[in-house]
C-alpha cells in the first residue's frame, strides 16, 4: 500500500505544482540564477535521505513537484540575459 500512497501523491502533486504555477508569479531568484520549484524539490528530497525520512506521502508530492517542473520548456538554472 505505501506504493499506492506514493503514486497518488506524486499526481497530487505534480497536480497542485501545475495549479500554483500556472496562477501565481511567485519566484526565487537573482540576476544570474533561478531557483526553479524542481530544484527546490530536489534539494528537499536530499535532505529528506540525509535524515532517513521515510514517507510515501512526502516523497511522492516533491516527486510530482520535480516531475512538473523538468516537464516544462524552460528549466535551466541560469537565467537567460533577456529575462
């Protein structure tokens, strides 16, 4: 079952990831460098092995997260000079 709890989180979130970016602007980044949401997921996913955090639940939204964000046109972490 926690398999089960993984995959529907991972399409809740990738779900809610897509619903939040296509209708908020909210950005982290500076002039050089874009901290897309799949590179925030990422960094927590790493963080979450480091401690040894073992829910389906959570590994499957930040999993959705990511898998939105790598879905998209423009997922680089550089910005382009033409912003």
């Amino acid at each position: 079952m926690e398999f089960a709890y993984y995959s529907l989180s991972m399409i809740l979130g990738f779900v809610v990831t897509r619903w939040v970016t296509e209708n908020f602007k909210f950005h982290l980044r500076n002039d050089s460098v874009w901290m897309h949401h799949w590179i925030v997921a990422s960094l927590a996913m790493i963080v979450m092995l480091y401690f040894k955090i073992d829910s389906p639940l959570i590994w499957g939204g930040l999993s959705g997260v990511a898998l939105e964000g790598l879905g998209r046109k423009n997922w680089s972490i550089r910005r382009n000079s033409g912003k």
